[in-house]
C-alpha cells in the first residue's frame, strides 16, 4: 500500500491517485507500473523516467 509516489521503493512505479475520490470503500492505493513511451497519460508521473505525459489517445 501507499500513500504517495516517494512510497513506492522501484523506479518505474508510482502511487496513483483514488478515482472513485474516497467513494469506493474497497479502492487501495497500491505502486503502479509507470506507462511506457507511446501510452495516454493525465501527467508525467505516470510515465516511465525520462518520458513525458502524452495527453493524446495511444496509436494502436
């Protein structure tokens, strides 16, 4: 479990935040993998280290 991005110990995985906003009593915040080059994102944290956040729908 984490709480936030720092919580996660492996590069390449970060803390994302709840998208049911505290709604879904079963929701755990648990170190993600980070999105690889090429794949939508809503910031760069989401992405791989090095990368930035492509705000646009990923190409099949």
């Amino acid at each position: 479990l984490c709480t936030i991005d720092m919580d996660c110990p492996h590069v390449g995985y970060y803390c994302p935040d709840d998208p049911t906003n505290g709604e879904d009593p079963y929701w755990r915040k648990v170190c993600v993998s980070q999105k690889s080059e090429g794949e939508a994102c809503e910031g760069d944290r989401e992405c791989q280290p090095d990368c930035r956040c492509n705000t646009h729908e990923s190409s099949p």
